[in-house]
C-alpha cells in the first residue's frame, strides 16, 4: 500500500491508525525514515536533499540514486512476504508514481491519496512546531498532479482513524 | 494563561498557534515538562506517577509536593515579567483548579478549556501511537468538572490555529 | 557493514561517526528502526516482541517472520546498489549472525562487533534514561558468542569518532 | 545545584545519573528547557537566540530578558522546597554564573563544573548527529572562563555515572 500526500497533511497518524485496525500486522516505512537513514551531511547539500528558506524542496542525483535502491528493497520486503504501507510525498507527482510503478513489478498494491488543502496544512506545520514553514502550503496540490489512486481520503474533514477505516476498507 | 483540557485533545498543538499568533513571545510550560523534570523512577512507583494498564492516571503524595514547588515556580516566573502559557490536565477538576488559584494570588490569568469529546481523542491516542490506550477517553470529562473558564474551544471541531486565534482573541 | 553490539554499547553514535568520516554515502538502518516499523500492538504481545521487568528481551515466531522479510529487503537495497550499515543486537549470538548469511548471499560484508562490559553499558542505561534498566548488561556478552568479526571495537576504552575511524579503516 | 558546560560535554547524562543515584527527588531542569519553552519565531531571531553557521551561539536582549525571568522562577521553585539540579551553558562565563548569583539569593548552592576538551566533544556532537557542528569546541573553555566551583569533574576520561557520583558525594 502506497499512501501520498503533502507534508503535515497527516498520512503518519493515519499510518499508525491503520497499522491498529487492519487484522495482519503491517509494516510502516516512509520517505522521513529513508531521510533520517542518510548521512546527516547529504541533508542540505548540493546533489543531496535541499530545503529553501520557503520550504520548497528539492532532491538531487545522489539523493535520488540512493532512494532508487531503498525503493527496490522495500517491495523486496513485500515479495519476501511482508505487508508494507510505504508512505511518500511524490514531489515530482505523476512522475514519482511511476518511479514506483518501476520497481514494483507485479507486486499487488493499494494506491492512496490524502488530501488537505493549503489554508489547513499551514495551521498543522504552524501546531507541529519543527517544519519549516510554507513547505506543508507548497505540497499540498503537487503531490497529487496527474497521480491515479484506488483511494483518496480528505484528511482536513476526517479524523486520521476515519480516514483508516475507508482506506482498510478498500483492501478487502 | 492556563490551559486545560485531557490527554490528546491538542493542547500542545494549539499552544505552539497560540505561540505564533500572539504578537508578545510567551513562554510554554505543561505538566508534561514537569513530569519529565522528575526523578525516571519516580514514575509508575507508588508516592509518584502511576499509569495503570488501562490509561488511569493516579498521582501520589510525593508527586503531589513536587508539583507545588514547580507550580509555585512558574507562577514566580510571571511575576517575574513573563508572559506565560500552562497547559495541565486537571485529574481533578475543580480541585486541581483551586491548587493553581492558591499560588496565582493576584496575577492575571486567563482560563482556558480545551473540550474534544472521547470517541475523537480515543482516534488521536491511537494516532499518535505513544500513549497508553484508555487514557484519553477517560479523562475528556473529568478533567472539566466544575471548572470555570474565560474562553473554551472545542478541537474536535477546530483546527488547532482557529482555537487559538478564538483564545488569542480574549486576551484583549 | 553489519555492526553488532548489545544495548547501550553505542552503536548508533559510532555509526553517525561512520556516516560523518566515510567519503561515500552510506545508509543506516538499525534492528531499532524495523521495532519503530512495526505495528505498536506487537510490542509486548505474545508472538512479537516482549521485554521482560528485568529487560531481558524475546523475540516471538511473528516478530522473526516480519523481521526476516525486513532484513531480505534491507540487503536487496545493497544488491541494488546502495552502501548500507545495519546496526543490530545478536540476541541470539552466532545464530543471528548465521540468519544475516542466509539473506547475505555473495553481497560483500564487513562484520563489525562493539564490546563494552556490563557495569559501564549498566552506567550509560541509567544516563540515557529511556530503556529498560538491566537490559544493557543483560545483552553485553550474549550478543557476542560464537560471532566471528573481521573488526572489533572496545567502547568502553575508545570514543565513537575513534571506533568508527578503526573501522572505516578496514574497508579500503 | 548547578551544573555547567559546553554542549555535547556530557552535562544530560550526567543529570539523569545523579536523579538516580540521590536519595531523594530533584528536579532536572536545563538551559534547553527555557529554549523549548519559547516561541519557535524568537530562535534564529535578532533579539531571541542565534545560532551561526559555525556554531557560535548569541543571545539577544528579548531572550535575555525571559530568561532572567526564566531563572527567578526556577529558584523560586528551590524557596518553595523543591530539590533542583540545573544544567546550563555559561556562554559568558563568569558573567553568567554571576546572573544566577544575583537571583540565589541565600538558597543553597553547589556550583559544579563538568570539563571536557574540544577535541573530544568534537567527537561527541557528530555521533549525537543533532547540533550545528563547531558549537562544541567553541563552548568548551569559554564556559568555564572565570567561573567557580565546588566540584569539578573531567567527562572525557569518567563515565557520566561516576561523575555522578563524586558530584553526589558533594551534597553531604
């Protein structure tokens, strides 16, 4: 299962929600842990993850090189057996998805959307406190341009477990 | 400035709105930082904080004397010229609301509660995937009885940012 | 690079040092990461994963399954071309370190151990002030037996800039 | 108690030991407490607390200002019985420790200093992975400049809990 949406949209509490009431045990991975698993110098680096005093964000060869390889082990985890809800913010949109789609193969997957418009994200990234500001406002219609889903959620008039609910429901 | 409400009703995130609207810098301090100030084995030992297995929350005597001194100290803090926002969980209602009326003495203070019915925080708890599983339901209405307030929002219904531009909006 | 050490030996520090003195980009990705991956109600359930009061730590028939998918898909990043450290805990001494030969395959493996007695890992628990007090000395020499390495660091006796320099120095 | 030294020298770790070790409760609270406390606008602010790109810290006369308020709160909560270990980096040295004078009053003090060389905290900053690399070095000799102790104890060639127990011997 593939979740995609903007930053502070709340995929990670719908994550955790899911992971609660789907019956099998479902591992979680997402696009923060691959960057937290990076050496710490390639955050804010020219060919590594840059982020704009706006927000914006951007991803260079070296960065994209070493996702290409943890994108291609974490399905290896689906096809040795593991469920995996994998959760990412396509920057590219349409183009991420099919970076996905590349590695993926025949490997059965659940595309979902979670949508937040810009005016509720701003206030979320303002309550979290540790997100550069203007990043959540900048994601939040991008991530979703020219995407294809089997689900979309609207996380700004439901509850993260609500959200859950419709998304396990989908995969029966 | 002093904020009630239970576990996972969004005190936290409406604090840091609260922080960013408010034209003066406040300071924030929760009972959550108090309760990291304490000795790690004076958590779940009989005297300090137990929470048992299903989410109930039982502080003892030696916790008790503790939170005087540190209650004592952030009311000094005010007097001292700083602005400052608490948030607590009043496990006893109106009781817990007279401690703090004991030390305030005569500095002015703002109420504040922070309602979200139990089949929501029940949602969040799960959500945000560190809390004990019970303990937020069973504080939604327990912490409000026989409080009195200047201003309550209701977060089930609000995001955290228009919660706190409703309280920023007393202030004056 | 696969670097084994028990609780509180220090591991994640020497392998941020790793991260920092390597020319190449390496990721990390540690045992902790695939526990924070799976879902909550696993830990503490029968079949996943059970700390004991005394911090001794069991690993049940679905926690080994997940983690066996989880390891396949962590070497399956290497074949795809990434430089990967894994920082991990031999509960079970050589036989972990047999099951890590069983995915491993012809991927090119530096075996790291990091040694450090019970009463100093004892003493660094009681500093970090978030796990289990008595796992550390628990795990300190359990971790190691019957494991073979091609370097060994002593954490107790060097700082972790100074382990990971010895054993950056065995790659070339 | 107060407890100074420059960053990454080892002061947290130290503080978690001896709320161990003491007999009785004390209240662990830090310089990065207050930093917490503030709104997130006023770090990187003229005025609040700047961090440069080598890791020079500078404090502006808004941050100035709370913390003075800051610290008269915190001793207040010393009047009001409460056992306090406070850890703090005296970025003017002498200077600092003579702001705290000028609040103490004639509450008990035990004034210790932890010492740890640039070369080796160097070391620590980069395996915590989370500070502005530089500031360690340059914190570690100018903190103590000037500056008087009852006790001082050497954090690169001790164990965090065994500076904590010749501080500890101290009290008595």
């Amino acid at each position: 299962m593939i979740i995609n949406g903007g930053s502070s949209s709340g995929k990670t509490g719908i994550v955790r929600c899911l992971q609660a009431v789907l019956e099998e045990p479902w591992l979680a991975f997402g696009i923060d842990d691959f960057v937290e698993a990076m050496p710490a110098a390639m955050e804010g680096s020219a060919g590594g993850l840059e982020i704009g005093p706006d927000g914006e964000v951007s991803a260079g060869p070296a960065f994209r090189e070493l996702e290409a390889a943890w994108m291609a082990g974490i399905i290896a985890m689906c096809r040795a057996g593991a469920r995996v809800i994998i959760d990412d913010v396509f920057l590219s949109g349409a183009g991420s998805q099919q970076r996905w789609r590349d590695v993926i193969g025949d490997v059965e997957t659940l595309w979902v959307g979670v949508h937040c418009p810009p005016e509720v994200v701003t206030g979320r990234e303002l309550a979290r406190g540790d997100r550069v500001p203007g990043m959540a406002a900048k994601q939040a219609f991008i991530v979703h341009e020219g995407v294809t889903y089997d689900v979309e959620v609207d996380s700004a008039n439901a509850e993260s477990i609500d959200c859950a609910r419709i998304i396990a429901a989908h995969l029966k």
